[in-house]
C-alpha cells in the first residue's frame, strides 16, 4: 500500500531496507500468485463493456497491420485511444 510504512524505524541502513524490500516482495509474489490461481476468493476484474469494444477494435486494427498505409493505421489506433 503506497504511503504506509513498513519499516520499524524512521532511518533504516541501506541493507535493512534492502533486506525490507525483498521480504515485501516475497509476500506481493505470494499474493499475486495466490490471486492467479484463485485461492483468495478474488474474481478478476471484469473490463467495462466499452472498454471491451475498444480492445476489440484495436485488436483488429493491429491485424490488419499489412494492408493499410502507415497514416491509416495510426488514425485507426489514434481514433481509439482516449486520454483522460
């Protein structure tokens, strides 16, 4: 979790929090493992439906990679791509 300290002092060496970050990173390895496969009870997140349409939509712009012009596919990509 960003912001939460997981250090028992305020001043660790360089090899505690190297020594920290490592035994952090064995537990986020375990969970996410867990959550592939499904132990945790967590679903996956399901993508919104217009979401959904818009990979769909890329994916068959990629496809068609080989018969559109370099302008053409970019406008294709850049048509559904929106930044918020």
């Amino acid at each position: 979790m960003i912001g939460e300290n997981k250090f028992d002092f305020s001043h660790p060496s360089m090899w505690t929090f190297i020594k920290t970050l490592r035994k952090y990173e064995k537990v986020r390895d375990v969970e996410y493992a867990e959550y592939v496969e499904g132990e945790r009870g967590l679903a996956p997140l399901v993508k919104r439906r217009e979401y959904a349409r818009v990979d769909e939509r890329i994916h068959r712009i990629v496809g068609q990679y080989n018969d559109r012009t370099s302008i053409e596919y970019l406008k294709g990509i850049a048509h559904n791509l929106s930044f918020f």
